[in-house]
C-alpha cells in the first residue's frame, strides 16, 4: 500500500513539475513565434502567441545579421560592460571573503551580517530604485 501511495505521490509531483515549467516557457514561446511575424503585424497587434502561417518571414533575422550595424555596436557594449562588471564584482567579493575570513575585527560579524542580508535581497526589489 505504501508504495503505491508514494508512486501516486510521484506522478503527481512530476505532473505539477511539467504544468509549471510550460507555465514558465509560455512567454519565451510567445516572443520566439512573434520574431517571425513581420514588423507592421507586430506593430498593429502587438506580441501575440497567434501563429498566422501565410506572413511568417525571416526578414527581421535577416535585418539584425545584414543591415542593423548598431545592433552589433549595441552588443558589443553590452559585453564589455558586463564582463568589467564580473570582474570587478569578483575581485572586490573575494577581497571582503579573505578579509572576513581571515582576520578577526571589531564588527566582524556585523559585516558579515550586512553582506547576508544585501546577498538575500533580490535584484528585482532594487532594480526601480536604481533606474
């Protein structure tokens, strides 16, 4: 008895697993099927998960590789900005963990504190402030 209780168990979980993941690809889904539509539907209806067969183009794809030159410019800034960010974070991070790990300070804990409660705050809270 107990082990169909816990195979029940089981499928039920998965099945919850399943229907939350397809929740979550449905917006993904949505803008992949839109980048097909061209860009007068888009404007006039707006991003939609509607599959119109007859308009589906590859004419934006062909735009951002063959004519959009600011697009790669855009790109490239966006690299460079996000590597000089992974790099400073990584290296002012590790300078606080060796400093917190290795020496003993008054206050030592009262940072360590700080940094746990600023790491438990998700970037979505700050990110309107910030802007």
């Amino acid at each position: 008895m107990k082990a169909k209780s816990n195979n029940l168990t089981k499928w039920v979980i998965n099945i919850s697993f399943i229907i939350v993941s397809l929740i979550a690809l449905f917006p993904l889904t949505s803008l992949i099927i839109s980048s097909f539509r061209p860009s007068t539907e888009l404007m006039r209806d707006g991003i939609s998960f509607s599959i119109n067969w007859d308009t589906i183009s590859l004419d934006n794809y062909m735009y951002i590789f063959t004519q959009a030159g600011e697009y790669w410019q855009w790109y490239g800034n966006s690299l460079i900005v996000t590597g000089f960010t992974i790099i400073l974070s990584l290296f002012f991070s590790s300078m606080v963990g060796y400093a917190l790990a290795l020496y003993n300070f008054k206050g030592k804990n009262l940072i360590f504190l700080l940094v746990l409660v600023i790491i438990m705050i998700p970037f979505e809270i700050l990110m309107l402030p910030l802007y």
